[in-house]
C-alpha cells in the first residue's frame, strides 16, 4: 500500500516535471536578498510567492507573520486530524547577496540551465528547500487526495542574515509551532553518497578588545615601563589551551554529552570517509588536536576554540617602533550538543576578564552564542529516513555529526525542545558564491526521497 | 687666554649671523631626500654643498666618498700637528621625505623664517649639524687662525634611510677615522633645559611569520582538529615575560650594564623632570614593569621586548568562522649598552623557534639588530661639555640615558671603539614632520656652545 503510493506521487513528479520547473523558476526570479535593505521589497515579494503557493495546496492560516526582521512565512494543513502527528517544516526563502556580480556567467535572477545544472541564486540555498517541500506535498495530494499527517510550515526569511529575531519569534509562538516532528529542510544530498548530519555544534563570537595607552607609544621612550596590550592578548589566547589542546577555560566542557560507544565505532569504521569530507574546510592541513579523542570526534563532538582573527599596531610593511594602544582578537567556541551557550559564554568571559589589570583595559567589542543541536539519529523516525535514502540512492546513508553550527536548529531545539531529523533538497552547488546551481538530476532524487520519508514516516508512531 | 678665544670667535659668529644664515639657506634649499631614488642628483647637491664648504675652510682630502648606498663627505683638517689629539665630528646631510606636502604652510625646500623660527625641511634634522660644526670651525679660525686639535668630519647621507652601508663603511675605513674622540652631532636643545643623552639602547627588529594549513580553513567542519597559527602567535608572545614584566626569553640580559649607584641617586633626584619627558613618547599611560627597577631604568637602561604589530586572519567588522592560515607579530627588542646585539638576535630568534610543531612553520620575515651605546658622562670631557652648556645656558644639563636607539652610535662604538659623546645643533622642531623648523635663537646658542666646548676640550687631555 505505501509502496503504491510512493510510486504514483513520484510517478506524478516527474510526469510534471518540466511544468514545475517552469514554476520554480518563477521563484527564483524573486531577489530575496535578506541582508540588504534596499531588498526589502523583493523578500516581502518572495514571501507572496510562497503564500500563494500554500493557498493553492489548501494550506490554512497562511500568513506572512511579521517579526523584528523579515516575515515569516507559516501555514497549517491540519486536515489528517487531531488524532494523527504534526510535522513541522523548517526552510527559508531568503538568499545571499550576489556579489561579485561579474563573476556570475549569467544574470543571478535568471534561472539559466547548462550542463544538467540550474544556475540562479538561491537555486541550491535554500528556495529548492521550499520548493522541494511543496512538490513533495503536491504530489502526495494529487495523487492521494491528503496528506497522512498534520502538517505545519515554518520558511524564515532571514535565515542568511544569522535569524537574528527568530529565538524570540519561536519563543512567543510556542503553541502554533507545537509539532511531533521538526524537519529541516535546508541542505541535502550534493555527492552520489547520501549523508546524515545529525548534529551541530553551537557557536560562540566574541571579540575582545584590549587597551593601553591613550596612543601609541614610542617604544623606545617607554619600552618596558608601560604595559603593552598586544602582550596581553597573546597572554590570554596561550590561556585556552594546555599545551596537548585541552581547553583551559574552566568550565568550558560542561554539559557537553560525549559520543556513544556505538558511535565511535561507527566514525572509526568511516575514518577515511570522514576525512576526505574534512578536508573540503579549505587548503590542505594536518590533523592536531587533544590526545584521547580521534579526529572526527575533536572537530564534530567536542568544543574547540579557534581565534579568527587578531589584530593590533603596526600592520604595514618593515617595523615600526611602537607599543600599540589597543590590540585584540576574534574568536569562535564551538560547544557541543548538551553544552548551554549562555552558561559557556559567560565562563569564557569571565576566564577573559580575569586577565584585567591596573594598566590596561579588556573590552568585549561583541557577544553572541548560538545552541548547539543533537538531531535523531537512531530510532524510528531515523530508520524511516535510512530506508527513504537507500530506496532512492541504492546506499545506505553515513551518519556524521556537524562541527558547523546551524543557529536556527539549536534555537528550535532549545525552545520547543521536540525532536528534530533533517530532509534537504539541495544539492550544495557554490553557495553563498557566484554560480550557484541545482543539479537538477540529484534534485529530482531528493524529491523522491522526500516522498519516500513522507510515506515511511506515516507508518511509524509519531508523538507517541 | 680660553675665555678671550671664546669670546672672539662667539663675538666672530654673532657679527656675521645674517651672512651665515643667507648661507645656510643654500644648503637648506637642495632636497637631499636619501629615501627615495629620484632624489639621487639632489644627495650629491647635496654633499656637494658640503664639500665645497669643507675646501673653502681649508680642509684637506675632500671627498664624496662612494659606499653601497649614498656618499660619505669626508674631510681632515690636521694642521694642529701629529703631537695634538684628533675629533671625529659626525652629522648627516641627508633629510626625511617631507609628504604629506599638503600640510606645509610653506615649501619645504624653500626656507622662511616666521616668529623667530626658520622654517624647512632638514633645518633642524640635521643640516643644523654639519653648518653648526662649520660655523664653529670657521669662527675659530678666522679668530685663531687655527684650531687646538685635528679634525676629522664624517658627514652622512643615508641616516635617513637607516644607515645601511654604515657599518661596513666604518669597518673598512678604520685607520681613516682614527680618532681620540668622536662628537655625534645629531639632536640638540630644544627647551630652556640642555640635556646630554649619553646612553642609547641597541634594537633588534624581528618579524615571525607563523604558518598552519595552506589556506584558511572553516573553523565549523575542523575546529579542534587542526592547530590554529594565532594561538602559536598568542603562545610565543605570552612566552616572552613573566607575569611580573621579567624578560624570560633564556640570555635576554646577557651582558647589560648594569646603572651605577650613582646614577640610581641620579635619576631617582631627577624623577619628576624624567617622568615629565617620558610622556612626550605619545598618549596618556601607566607605568608599569619589572619590579626591582625604577621606571627609567627599566625604559633606558634594561632590555625590553615589545610587540610592535600583530596580524592574521579576518581583520573586518563582526566575525568570521575561520581557522587561519597564518598569523604573525612584530616586535623590537631595545637591549642595553654592554649588550652584543647579534648575540641577543640570536638567542631571540633560538627561543622563538623552539616553538615550531610538526603542524606549523615558524618564519622570520625580517631580521635586523643594531648595536647599544655607552658615551661619556662623566670625566673631563663629559666636564668641559657641561661646562660649555651651563656658561651658555646658565643651567646645569641633565645627564639621562636615551632608551631609544641610534643605530650609528652603536656602529662607531662598536667597531672604532672610541669615546663619544654628543654635541647638537637641531632644536628639535617637528622633526620628520611638516613644517619642521629650527629656532633661531636656540640654534645660536648651540653654537656657541659649540665654541665653548670645542675650546674647553682643548685644554683636556685627550688621547691619553
């Protein structure tokens, strides 16, 4: 019986195929930038597009909810029935700016196809998110006149401006947003090998800014009479680490749920796997790290502390014989799923403070932290997934945690605290970079996949 | 029969103070900028002005001499005769670049006087020196008809650019200059107080260059994984004191003279005109250092390490998730007079390097050391220097130690190994700045006390 009607929904995608892409790239003509404000109206112009889109598939209460920053698009089909499960769907309509521009072969909001690929921003990132998600519910409609669960949509619109008003909007809707299920619709399947990412790390920015002197000083007059703060900074950031890697900062592992057994095996099996995905984190590099802890496991499962940037004095060419005024640094603290951000950022500025002294000041020029998540990665509702992925892509797929960190999952997690798995449909092409495209073939695969987890996941008891 | 001599060539200078300055204006109207290469034709205007000159007051073996960079004026004036001792007189020709150009209120290389002051480019930097030396040798032997003791004068034309081919030049030259006494005639008085600076601190200048992966790397998919070159940065620095402001790099004080108890009562007498100085260095600042040591001892008299700059990664506004690649400092260490200033280098950059990993490299960009200094302050020359200050001014000068640098003090003290001390004629007026000036009034009584002393320094005995 669900075999059936998987086959007749996907049946019914691709039968329609050309039709729908005729209408997404209706949507992808939409400049829904989200973090320029002369955008403003092509996101509220976005918005609408997809609002009609709900209308049209009976969706209810469908709104662009107003927030601090852009709206957000929500809607409900609840018309399974009090007695089945909720789903609530998670992906975003807005897009990153386009520059350079003149990198891009052809215009970003003109949907172009070359070589199986469909180039326009927001192709990938995350309008194929949406889209992805209304087609999949489409087809189980029009093939099987409803749908076998409550259904709730949650597209934000300023998800690649950082979400900044989502924490409090999610917090103030607690009771529309209750659902059984989250899914997170933003990412997917970009190689012939599915992957599962089942968790992220949370993220903590801070800049810390140390002063002197009111001016720079000569170093001569002065030198070694007057406290430098450039000695300070690397004062404090010698103070993260020990001298193996472990973090110094007390406290700064607290909460953080270490790997299953099951799961080192699993990344100790996958090692090789594992690592040549690492090293798509930029130039070529050599493992390092705390002694005690393999590889996947120090950049996935436990936090770390990376200075991004430090900076202070003379920064020209040859010397220049000064005791700076002001030096400081950048850094980010990925905390592990179980670690409170707000718990772990105030131990990290509280280790920073105590570095004050009589003759120099320490600032916090910015302060943020972000949850980390820990999605299903076993369990039912996994297993619903695997299977949807391996029907569809003939393997099974791996399962890895992130060491990224995705804000709007942790916020979901924090506040409405429900289970949540993730179903993407992009296929990860250049994003956030000129040229990004869909790779139309493993799109339609997502699809299908999206069926397949749709149907799969009826069958198990959800909210129970 | 000194204080008639005195008298007349003082008497001598001032009836001729309009000629002479129309003069110097001659001199002060060549651009002999040394740092820049379009200016090459001007340096040789420049020293050829000074050649001239030289010729003109009766030296002998006149010459522009060649070295790897700009030529060296020399000249001799030994009629006082094999049995009298010889002064080697040092001042520089060549001038500082004069941009911003905009901010002069007048050409730099046209000079005008306004308000007592003559204002151009080099007039007190250091185009004072050499005509102050000239003007004192001239008034002598047009009163005299001869000078008490030989002399030998070795007027610049790199100072500006740091002296590169200096040290070699001297080092090959060292029976030419043969000497009992050299006078560095570069700096002066510039207030209603005369200072004499008789120590300067060698420098060495050291930039690290600290290299992890090949590019930077995503601070998400490999935090904690990867070694982070900043934190290498932050441990090196953080290496180079203790927490009391104690130099810990192994052999930093290798060497150092120590103050003598004399000198200790001296500058604890001179606390307030000291502390008073320091804060010319540039902004308001604590004091602050290495305990056991007053504050001018450990600005002038002990080594000190300061960072001077540093850098790596994202420099921008708000942050960026990035492990990067390189990150790397600059710093210059002062070193103390007793000090070897390769030596030093050498254990600096020894201890440095014992940071490299197997995972970064360790990289010195820049390299350069120069020597400290120790002249006279006390003896009969340091006796008739004072003697020749407190008959002009009527003041007692201050004998303080100099905690910046002159590189070519250090060179002469070090490979001609001869006494020095210093006899100006700049008044200090915004130096290497626009609109520097000398001021008139100041600039003869540098002179005359320029008579005074060279006339008290006959009636020691030198060379001994």
């Amino acid at each position: 019986m669900t075999t059936d009607r998987i086959k007749q929904a996907v049946d019914h995608v691709h039968a329609n195929r050309d039709a729908y892409m005729e209408r997404f790239y209706d949507f992808l003509r939409i400049p829904s930038i989200s973090t320029d404000p002369a955008f403003k109206p092509d996101i509220q112009r976005g918005a609408d597009w997809v609002l009609s889109e709900l209308k049209r598939l009976g969706f209810d209460k469908v709104s662009a909810m107003p927030t601090e920053g852009h709206p957000l698009v929500y809607g409900e089909h609840l018309k399974a029935g009090p007695d089945k499960p909720t789903v609530l769907v998670y992906a975003h309509y807005d897009v990153q700016p386009v520059d350079p521009l003149n990198l891009w072969e052809t215009p970003p909001f003109e949907p172009t196809v070359r070589n199986g690929k469909l180039y326009a921003r927001g192709a990938s990132d995350d309008k194929s998110g949406i889209f992805g998600n209304l087609l999949v519910i489409e087809s189980m409609l029009e093939t099987a006149g409803s749908l076998p669960f409550n259904v709730k949509v949650f597209f934000e619109g300023e998800e690649e401006s950082g979400s900044p008003s989502m924490e409090s909007f999610i917090a103030e809707n607690r009771d529309l947003l209750k659902a059984d299920l989250l899914i997170i619709s933003d990412g997917g399947s970009d190689t012939g090998q599915p992957i599962i990412y089942y968790s992220t790390r949370g993220i903590i920015g801070i800049e810390v800014l140390v002063t002197g002197a009111t001016a720079d000083l000569h170093s001569g007059l002065v030198g070694g009479a007057v406290r430098n703060p450039a000695h300070v900074v690397g004062k404090i950031i010698a103070s993260f680490h020990d001298e193996n890697g472990h973090i110094m900062v007390p406290g700064a592992y607290d909460g953080a749920t270490p790997l299953t057994d099951a799961e080192r095996a699993y990344f100790d099996k996958y090692e090789s796997v594992i690592l040549e995905g690492l090293h798509t984190a930029g130039g070529d590099f050599k493992l390092w790290g705390e002694p005690g802890y393999n590889f996947i496991e120090r950049a996935t499962a436990r936090p770390s502390i990376d200075v991004n940037g430090i900076y202070g004095g003379y920064q020209g060419d040859g010397g220049k014989t000064i005791i700076p005024s002001k030096a400081g640094f950048k850094l980010t603290m990925r905390i592990a799923p179980g670690q409170d951000a707000d718990d772990i950022k105030a131990k990290l500025v509280k280790h920073i403070e105590s570095f004050k002294e009589d003759t120099i000041d320490i600032q916090f020029v910015r302060q943020e932290s972000y949850a980390p998540s820990l999605m299903l990665f076993e369990g039912p509702i996994a297993d619903a997934q695997s299977k949807a992925l391996h029907d569809v892509w003939g393997k099974e797929p791996l399962k890895l945690r992130s060491g990224g960190s995705v804000p709007i999952i942790g916020m979901f997690q924090k506040v409405l605290g429900l289970p949540i798995i993730g179903c993407g449909y992009s296929t990860g092409g250049s994003i956030h970079a000129p040229n990004e495209f869909l790779d139309i073939e493993h799109f339609w695969l997502n699809v299908d996949t999206g069926i397949h987890f749709f149907y799969h996941l009826a069958d198990v008891k959800l909210g129970g």
